[in-house]
C-alpha cells in the first residue's frame, strides 16, 4: 500500500495565515470596553472643543499641530493657514452642539456635531450646518482632518431653523415631564417611608 504523501501548502496561503494569526489579536484588542468608551468621549471632546478654539482665535499653525498625518502630508503648514485665511468662515462663539460621539475602536471616532458657522467680515452673517468629524488617535493625542476643515463651511448639511426650534421645544417639553414624573416619584417614595417607619413614643 503506497501512501500519498501530504500536499504541500503554497506559499500564499502560508502568508495568508500568518497574516490572520497576527491581524486576530489586534482586532480583539480594538473593540472598547464600556468604561474605555467613556473616557475615549471624554478625552475627544476635550480635544475638539480645544480645536475648535483656536480655530475661532484663528490660530491656525496651532490648529495644524492637531492634524493628522495624511492630511499634513497633502497640506503644508502654511498653506493650511492660507487657506484658513481665504476661507470667509469660522466657529461662532456659540457652543456647538455634538448629538453623538461613535467610537468604532480605540483608534478611530466620529463627532456628529451641530455648528454655527459666522462669517469673519460681518458677524452677523450665521450658517448653522451638521457635520461629522472623523478624529484619529496618532502620536500625540487626538487629530483631525485638516482637508476637511479647509471645506467648512461647504460641506455639511444645512440647518432648518423652524425644525431646529420645534424639535427643541419638543424635547424642552420631554424633559419637563421627566422632571415631573422624578418628583412624583420621589415625594410617593418619601411619603411610603414615613408611613412605614414607627411611631415615636410621646
């Protein structure tokens, strides 16, 4: 009886699993645990809303600082300022407002955020758009896409004001009957344990 002998496994399939075993680990280690999640937003927020300083004090060389690489490969320090400068727009003094912040991994985030955009020249001049920032966690802290900004306020999607106030209105009235409720419940529950503790002696 002849036996066969075992087929040699190709090189490229050799390499693929190579590739599979080390890639596994790392994408398990990617996935946030809850509390991890928690800080991750906190440490995000932080940095968009120091972002979006400098980008109201028109700082841009320190704007750039929290580029992220690919973009600072594309753009060059100063042109990123000069573009920032022809550019009509910026932050209002007005706090934006982010809906959400998606963390995919430990790495990668998306802020879905409202911002009201003025115009340098005459501030009265308002645009209130939704954007979605996509920050990447690189050497040095959180970054930012840098070929994105040079586009506010163009990219975005506009505001519809009278939607904007109904829908608040909607969730003013929401947060009220939530407070209400709260109260109720918790005047029941205190009347529930006066009337369950024991009578003091005269």
């Amino acid at each position: 009886m002849i036996l066969s002998s075992p087929k040699k496994i190709s090189s490229k399939a050799k390499v693929f699993v190579l590739l599979l075993l080390l890639l596994l680990p790392r994408l398990g280690q990617a996935a946030p645990n809850y509390y991890e999640v928690n800080i991750i937003k906190k440490q995000v927020e932080k940095s968009f809303f120091n972002f979006l300083d400098m980008w109201k004090e028109e700082l841009y060389f320190d704007m750039y600082e929290l580029g992220q690489k690919n973009s600072q490969t594309r753009l060059s320090k100063s042109e990123f300022a000069q573009r920032m400068v022809d550019l009509p727009w910026k932050p209002s003094l007005t706090k934006p407002r982010i809906s959400t912040i998606e963390v995919d991994y430990r790495n990668f985030t998306l802020i879905h955020c409202v911002l009201e955009m003025e115009n340098k020249i005459n501030s009265y001049r308002k645009v209130l758009k939704k954007y979605t920032f996509h920050v990447i966690l690189e050497k040095g802290g959180w970054k930012f896409d840098l070929t994105q900004v040079i586009k506010v306020p163009f990219i975005g999607k506009f505001i519809d004001l009278e939607e904007e106030k109904k829908r608040a209105a909607e969730q003013a009235t929401l947060d009220a009957q939530k407070d209400a409720e709260k109260a109720m419940a918790e005047q029941a529950s205190q009347e529930a344990a006066n009337a369950n503790a024991p009578a003091q002696a005269p």
